[in-house]
C-alpha cells in the first residue's frame, strides 16, 4: 500500500510538473502571437522575422479571424513586413470573420503598393467577401482609379456582382467616378448589367443627375429604355433632377418619351410634380402625352396643381391639357388661365405696334403674326 501511495504521489506531482510546463508554453505561444501581432500592426518586419522564426504561427488569427498579413495589408504604409510574413509563407488568401483577405483589406485602405506586392504573390483576385464584394468592386466604389487599372489589367472580372446584384459598374456609377468608369466600361464591363431591382448604370447615372456619366453609357450602347421591376426608366429618373442637358441626352438617344411605370406615372408627370418647367416643356416639344391618366386617376396638370407650382399649370394649359371638373375653380388653374389670356393680350399688342411701326416705315408686315406666337410663347 505504502508503495502504490508512494507511486500515485509521484505520477501527480509528474503530472503536475507537466500541466505547468504546458501552462507556461501556452502561455508563451499566446503572448508570441500576440507580440506577432502588435509587431504587423506596427511595420516591424524584423522583430516579426524574429518572432515567427522563434516559434510564433505565422497565420495564427486573433478573435475576428484576421491574420498578421492582414494587419499588415490594413495599417502599413510601406510593404516591408507583409513583404516579410509573405517570405514566411503566411497564407495570402485567408479570409477572416466577414471574407474579407488580405487584398480586399488592401485595397479597401487604398494602399497601392501593398495591392501591387499580393498580386505577385498570387492572391486571389476575384475572391468576395460575405457580402459578395472584390477587391475591385471596393476600389471602383472607393474612387480608388489607380488600383482598379492594376486590378483590370490582372484580369480581374469587371461583371462579377454581388449579394445585391450590383457591379463594379454599377457601384462606380452610384458614385460618379467617371474616370473609373471609363476603365471599366475600355475593360468591356456590361453596361446594361442590372442590380436586383432590375437599375441599370444608366438609370442610376439619371437619378444622381451624372451628365458626364449618362453621355459615357450612351455612348456604350447603354439601353435607354430598359425599366426596372417598377416600370421605372432613366427617362423617368432623370425627370426628378432639374437638368435639361441631361434630359436632352436620354430623349436624342430615343428615350420612349411616354412610357410609364406601376403607376401610370411617365416624366412629364415626374417633372410636373417637381415643377422643372424647363424639363416640361422639352418633354412636350418632344410630343409628351400631357393628357395621361396614372392609376390614382391624375393628369401632369392635376399632379401640378395639387404641388401649387402655377408656372408649371400654365405651360401644361397652354400645351392642351384639359382641365377636370372638379379643378374649374382651382386658384392655381384660374391664375394661370388669367396669365395666359394676359399673355395673349399682351403679344396681341406687342404685334399691333410693330405692324403699326413697319407700315409707316413702308416695310413687310408679313411676319407680325409669326412673331405674336414668339412672343406669346415667350411670356
């Protein structure tokens, strides 16, 4: 018994010895890893040699799945220490927590020279993330033109699209970054590409009111009539901003002036509600219906009216929309009825005296009633 206690006693304080020693060497890898860490945060290429070479995993991931690369890639300006962690096989394409590797992480923070150094290390270029990003998706969503010509030219794939739908196209377009765009679009990027509501780039280039970007699509085949799964088209979009250019671009490149959404509601309506009077009658020098019915039983002129934009009621009267019953006796209809008759009577007079003027001065009259219309459509 003596004996077996002695032995028992022993193999407990063995065991013992052995437990600390494991404490104590797991407590020195956790604190070689974390020193590995803080030493990638900080650029310290040397001491993170040091560390690896004494011990420390070089693709050991803190809480949030990153990696010393990763850290490196995100907060180094210079290349050195992922230069180092490369040279020590750290796994250039670990993604951590949200998919994100270390090239995304890259370029996300926008630091070119670390971009260029995992392209030559063979990261995966067309990784995405768990929201279904890439690296280059972020850099064209970023404005970042210089890492998404080094991205294309390393074949990156220009139509990837993400959880949402959305290419770099697109997303570049949301943004206006007509330089990048211009890239993407020399890269062959998919004009007409759609997002999950059914948006192309143009139709967002419309709604953020980007000319510049509108023409580059146009000119790239973009379809200028393509609706989204509302009905809506770039037409449409481009209604809500007060820019007559860009109108101009979207009705020259065969804009279906007349289309409509869910709704019934075509620009010209669009635009009456915002009262751009100049978008208004561009539409309506373009044969925009001003009598159409949307699905709440509203003209352009009703939708004007109810907005109290009187400026935009006289130009659609003038143009023929027909007044409603119930509208009759609008304040805003009567006024602008009222200005009209006075425009009529005011170019009617304007014309009398030149006509009056040029018979005196024994001169052609044959034109006094071409310029009653100029000035009638004038005022």
């Amino acid at each position: 018994y003596k004996f077996y206690l002695r032995g028992f006693m022993k193999q407990k304080y063995l065991f013992c010895i052995v437990l600390f020693m494991a404490i104590n060497i797991t407590l020195i890898i956790k604190t070689s890893q974390a020193d590995l860490f803080e030493a990638a945060e900080h650029g310290s290429a040397e001491q993170v040699i040091a560390l690896v070479t004494s011990g420390a995993d070089v693709n050991a991931v803190n809480a949030d799945g990153v990696t010393a690369l990763m850290l490196a890639a995100a907060l180094n300006e210079n290349t050195q220490t992922a230069h180092a962690l490369l040279g020590l096989n750290a796994n250039v394409n670990h993604a951590d927590a949200l998919g994100n590797t270390a090239l995304i992480i890259a370029t996300f923070r926008d630091k070119i020279q670390v971009v260029n150094l995992l392209l030559s290390a063979n990261a995966n270029i067309n990784h995405a993330n768990s929201s279904g990003y890439t690296a280059l998706m972020f850099a064209a969503e970023l404005g970042h033109a210089e890492i998404v010509k080094m991205l294309l030219d390393a074949k990156a794939n220009v139509n990837h699209a993400n959880s949402n739908g959305e290419t770099a196209l697109i997303l570049a377009t949301k943004k206006g970054h007509a330089e990048i765009i211009r890239m993407l679009l020399f890269a062959k990027a998919n004009v007409n590409a759609t997002d999950s509501d059914g948006d192309t780039a143009l139709m967002f280039a419309a709604a953020h009111n980007h000319a510049q970007i509108v023409n580059m699509l146009l000119e790239a085949d973009a379809n200028v009539n393509h609706a989204d799964s509302d009905g809506n088209t770039a037409l449409m979009f481009a209604a809500t901003n007060d820019n007559p250019k860009l109108m101009s671009a979207l009705v020259k490149s065969g804009a279906n002036i007349n289309a409509f959404n869910a709704e019934g509601i075509t620009a010209l309506m669009s635009a009456a509600f915002q009262g751009h009077t100049e978008i208004i009658k561009l539409l309506l020098a373009a044969n925009g219906n001003v009598n159409h019915v949307n699905q709440n039983n509203k003209t352009a002129l009703i939708i004007a009216a109810d907005e109290g934009h009187s400026e935009t009621v006289k130009i659609l009267l003038k143009a023929g929309a027909k007044i409603p019953a119930r509208l009759i006796n609008n304040p805003i209809i009567v006024q602008a009825q009222r200005k009209i008759h006075n425009d009529q009577v005011r170019a009617k007079h304007a014309t009398t005296g030149i006509q009056r003027r040029l018979t005196n001065e024994g001169q052609d009259t044959g034109f006094a009633s071409e310029l009653a219309k100029k000035i009638e459509e004038y005022l």
